[in-house]
C-alpha cells in the first residue's frame, strides 16, 4: 500500500495554479479589450478636436470677411462723388 500524502498536494497546487492561470488569462483578455475600446475613444476624440478647431478657423476667418466688407463699402461710399452740402428750396412765391 502507497501513501500520497505529497502526490495529493501537489495534484491540489497544480489544480491552483491552472485557475490562477486561466484568472490571469481571462484579465488580460479584459484588459486587452479596454485598452482597444481608450484607444479608439482617443481617436473618436482627437478627430473631435480637429473638427471643432476647423469650424472654430472658418467661423473667424468668414467673421473678418464679414467685418471687412462693411468698412470697405463704408470707404467706397466715401470716395464717391459728395452730394451737395448745402441743400437748395425753391423760393417761395408768398414772401
């Protein structure tokens, strides 16, 4: 008759270690996948922030097209030919 009083406990080790194994493998799976999902969302974002510093550029620039234009018309005006300062009323025939 053989006694396994080592053989047993080593069985109990080895059965551990698998299930330590298999936590370690099913965490780094998880944590595989939320890195993919940050670095996806770091994208989405970066893109975002592209987008809006465009639509921030032409909001300004079409802004200072906007304010040109009224001081250009405003110059143009100017330069046109001047009405007369003083206005002329017909004489009145019951003086």
């Amino acid at each position: 008759m053989r006694f396994r009083f080592f053989s047993t406990r080593t069985e109990a080790h080895v059965r551990r270690s698998l299930e330590y194994l298999e936590e370690a493998n099913l965490a780094w799976v998880e944590h595989q996948a939320a890195a993919e999902h940050h670095a996806a969302l770091a994208r989405m974002y970066a893109e975002r922030i592209q987008r809006i510093e465009e639509e921030m550029k032409n909001a300004q620039q079409s802004r200072s097209v906007v304010m040109r234009q009224p001081q250009e018309e405003a110059r143009e005006e100017i330069e046109r030919s001047k009405p007369e300062s003083i206005v002329v009323y017909p004489a009145r025939a019951g003086r």
